[in-house]
C-alpha cells in the first residue's frame, strides 16, 4: 500500500502563471477530495469525485481552478493566472467505495508559493 | 451550514501526562460522523480516531479516547500517557452521514499539541 501520492511537494511561482498540481489516490479508492489549508487553518474542502464523476464543488474553487479526474484514478488540479492569495498547501484524499465509508485517507500535500 | 470550533490554539503537556483537546461543533443534522484528525509537522494527516453520531458508547483507541456529548455538541480527545510522538497539530473535523451527499470533511482550526520531555 503505497498511500495517497502528490506530485510536486513544493511549487514556487510567479504571479500570473498557471500551475497544475497531480494526486494519485490509494489503488481502487472512487472517491476523491481536494482540499486547501492555509498557514495555521484546517483544510478547506475545494472539490470532490467519485470516480470520474465531479460532484461537488466549494464556493473557494473560483473559475481560475479546474480540477479532473478523467479516468477515475489520478487527479489534476489546475491554477490559471495564480494570485498571492492562492499560496496555501493543496491536500487530496481518497477514500474506498461504500455508502459507510468514513476514513478519508490524506496526501502529503503540495505547498504552493506564489511569488 | 456545518461548523467545527476548537478553542485552544496551542496546549502543552508533560510526557507521560494527560491531556484534553475540545472541540464544539455545529449541525442541524442528527447522523453524522466525527474525527480527530493528527497532522505532525511535515507530515500527512491521519486519522486518530472517529466517533458515530448514532452510537452513545465514546470512541477509544489505545491511549486516545473521546467524549461525545451530543446534546452539548461537544467532541473532546483525550489522549493518555503522552509521549513525544504525539506532539503534532490535532484537527477536529464533521462528516455527515446521508448517502448521496457529498462526504467533504469540516475541519476545524486545529490546536497545536507540544508535548514536554
């Protein structure tokens, strides 16, 4: 069991630039989360799939956020024109099918820096 | 919309000692699911224990254990026996319950748990 992967851990930018973010989840996991946490805060939640399927989104995923997921495996999340209010670190998490699944299972994170 | 208030930034015990984190919560929902969630520093959050809204009996694992109090909305972790292991960002989070509905925690703001040789 390899865990909830996410690639990169850090990622420094310039303001304006577009960034994307990967997450693998743990092998047959369907659902999926995003989230955000800010120095100090708990994560926010951004974004969820259950399989390829996006079935919810937060009012935090502006229209400068996209996220896939489009064989219900990895994920993407995408950044267009990032501000210096986005530098937070992105979790993922994945958790197993099953209507009483509880555990999400968290990545290590990739911490974003918009310079 | 659903809550999770912890109140204590940051607390400190004394190795091998007792110590309590609390968390309120808010929700009109009557089944939920509530977690203790540990993020040591660097590290990937886990999960240290859960408790169902519906069951009356407190969680326990090893030496952590809560006190649910549903009427109060109250959910505190106690952790015994502290061990320089454990000092980590502790996150208090809510999930509802219902199939069908998104499953996205609500996390709380966290409380710094420094634990002292």
């Amino acid at each position: 069991d390899t865990g909830v992967s996410q690639d990169p851990r850090h990622k420094i930018t310039k303001r304006g630039q577009n960034v994307t973010f990967r997450c693998d989840p743990i092998s047959e996991h369907n659902r999926l989360y995003w989230y955000r946490q800010t120095l100090g805060q708990g994560p926010e939640f951004l974004t969820y799939f259950q399989n390829e399927a996006q079935l919810e989104k937060s009012r935090l995923l502006s229209d400068r956020f996209s996220a896939e997921r489009p064989k219900g495996s990895f994920s993407t999340l995408e950044i267009q024109r990032t501000e210096q209010g986005d530098s937070a670190m992105y979790l993922c998490a994945s958790s197993p099918r099953g209507d009483r699944s509880r555990e999400q299972f968290f990545g290590p994170g990739t911490r974003l820096t918009v310079l | 919309a659903q809550t999770v208030t912890q109140s204590q930034p940051e607390m400190s015990v004394q190795e091998a000692e007792t110590v309590t984190l609390s968390c309120t919560y808010d929700t009109s929902e009557s089944d939920y699911y509530l977690f203790w969630y540990k993020q040591p520093p660097s590290r990937q959050m886990i999960l240290v224990i859960r408790q169902e809204a519906y069951k009356q009996q407190n969680a326990t694992e090893n030496r952590f254990s809560v006190n649910f109090q549903k009427a109060a909305k109250s959910f505190s972790l106690k952790i015994s026996d502290s061990q320089l292991g454990d000092a980590a960002m502790y996150f208090c989070a809510y999930r509802r319950a219902y199939s069908g509905s998104a499953r996205q925690l609500t996390f709380g703001s966290g409380t710094q748990l420094t634990v002292l040789p």
